[in-house]
C-alpha cells in the first residue's frame, strides 16, 4: 500500500522534473510529429515538401538515404555529415517508431506487405486518397501530384492532415 501512496505522490507532483519526465504522456499524439529539424527542412524542404519522417517507415528512409545519388531522377547527394544527421533524423522518427497516431496507422495499414519508397504508394495513403479524381489532383496545376501535401492540407506542415480540414485549390473544402 505504501507503494501505491509514494507513486500517487510522485505522479501528482508538479516540480519541474517530474514535468519532463511525464511530458511524453502529456503531449498531443494526434496526427503527426512536424519537423523540427531545420537542417532537414533546408536539405530536403528547398527542393520539395519537407515530409515528416512518419510517413515512411525506417526500412524506406534507409533506402532512400542511401540512394541519394539517384533521388527520384534527381541527384541529392550530401556531405557525409549531414547524410548522417538527416538519417539518424529520418530513422529515429520513422513510422513505427513515432507515439503519434498517424504513423501507428500507416504501419497498420501496410501490414506485412512490401514498403514501397514514395508515401504516395504506402496502402493507408492509397485508401485515404482513392476518392479524389485525377482532375482534382494530377490535373490540377494548382496542385499537380498527391505528393503536394501542402496544396490541399494547409496544416501538413504542422504534422496535421485532418481530412475534415482538406481545401483542394479550385474546387474547395473536399467532403467525402
């Protein structure tokens, strides 16, 4: 029983150590973690949307990162130390290892099938997206392709893709 009443103790204290020990139960899990590496952002967002790394699992960002060379068409290459600080950034933070509700449900998603490299072929992306016309998206040129998060989730950057908060350029808020 004293047990019990120490812990009890403990968890309803305030100081400032219990607080950051306890802030990973307190923080928001909704959506998805945003990036906060800037180093990331200026690397990989200069060129396209800086994706959260939760949106692929580890298995994909490794191919990526080691593929640098040939990125999607593209040559990304880095210098060793950033390569390292971007991939320790992108693994640490991957799908499957992220307390945030959407990467949990990506992860579920996919099941035991292949881990495609593009999000947009991750299977809880092709359900959430398999709705929208072709006109909406890919022929739309205020959005042009679904990896254009930020076109229709005006809070993608903040990790938020509420599908209740979805505006497609020229068409409006989306209803399913």
């Amino acid at each position: 029983m004293s047990l019990l009443s120490i812990t009890g103790v403990a968890l309803s204290s305030n100081d400032e150590s219990n607080n950051a020990l306890f802030s990973w139960f307190k923080k928001t899990k909704t959506g998805i973690d945003p990036v906060e590496s800037q180093r990331y952002i200026e690397e990989c967002g200069s060129c396209h949307f800086p994706y959260q790394p939760g949106l692929l699992p580890a298995t994909s960002w490794e191919t990526i990162t080691n593929n640098l060379d040939d990125h999607f068409g593209e040559n990304a290459e880095l210098s060793e130390s950033d390569l390292n600080t971007l991939r320790n950034f992108l693994l640490n933070n991957a799908a499957g290892r992220s307390n945030y509700g959407l990467p949990n449900k990506i992860m579920a998603a996919q099941g035991d099938r292949p881990l495609p490299l593009r999000i947009t072929e991750m299977r809880y992306f092709l359900h959430e997206h398999s709705e929208l016309p072709q006109r909406m998206v890919q022929d739309n040129p205020k959005v042009k392709s679904f990896s254009n998060c930020d076109s229709c989730h005006q809070s993608a950057k903040q990790g938020l893709y509420d599908e209740h908060d979805v505006t497609i350029p020229g068409f409006g808020h989306w209803d399913d």
